[in-house]
C-alpha cells in the first residue's frame, strides 16, 4: 500500500510526516518542516513520479491514435514514433 503525507501543527510550525501500514503495524517517517531538505526532495520526488505517468500516459495516447510523440530531451527537440524510431527535429523559424 502507499504512503500517505501527513501534516502535524505543532506551537503554530507544520511539520510532516510519511505514514504507511507494514505488517500490520502503522509505521512514520519524519520529514521535517517546510524547509526542510528531506521534505522538498520527497516532494520534487511525487511531482517526477506524476510527470513521469502523464507522459507515459499521453505517449500511449498519441500512439493508439497513429501520431508521433514530440519532447525535449538533452535541449533537443525529438519526435517518437510507435515503432521506436527517434529523430531530432530541426528548428525552422520562430
């Protein structure tokens, strides 16, 4: 099962926490505050994971519908096809 973001208000500060059941016993890790660099790295963390299924998502899409998929990658612009094939495209006018 997943884990879940919970928030505790302590003397006015939000402190935060993962929360998870694992054998049957429920289980914490603390994160820490808002500036906390444990807490920003989970977050930067849930926002790839998320990126990361839209695409997937929209790529499944465009090739059940017969069009190419077209994303940056390493500051070129590439267009997929389903059966794999790769090309750069070429930047022509702005």
């Amino acid at each position: 099962m997943g884990k879940t973001l919970s928030r505790k208000t302590i003397n006015g500060h939000d402190y935060y926490y993962l929360v998870w059941r694992e054998e049957g016993k429920l289980r914490t890790e603390y994160l820490g505050g808002e500036d906390s660099s444990k807490f920003r790295n989970y977050l930067l963390g849930m926002a790839g994971e998320e990126r990361d299924e839209m695409f997937k998502r929209a790529r499944r899409e465009c090739f059940e519908a017969g069009t190419s998929v077209v994303f940056a990658e390493e500051n070129s612009i590439v267009r997929e096809y389903r059966n794999g094939h790769r090309e750069k495209v070429e930047r022509r006018g702005i």
